[in-house]
C-alpha cells in the first residue's frame, strides 16, 4: 500500500497528495466498517 502511495506522489504537489491520501484514509476506515466485511472474516 505504501508503495503504491508513494508511486502515485511522485510529481504531484503535497496539497494534492494530503488530498487523496485523505481519501483513501477514509475508504479504509469506512471497509473496516462494511457488513459485507465483516461476513468474510
């Protein structure tokens, strides 16, 4: 995961790169969340 992150950071600027890091961040926490999830664990 990190990596891909970092690949897509490369010559974008840091305010973008906060951006879609945040979203990201906020597509996790809502998985962790998701019913279906929590069905195939």
């Amino acid at each position: 995961m990190n990596r891909l992150v970092v690949m897509l950071t490369y010559g974008i600027e840091p305010s973008i790169m906060n951006h879609i890091i945040g979203i990201l961040l906020d597509h996790l926490s809502q998985g962790e969340n998701d019913p279906l999830n929590v069905h195939t664990v």
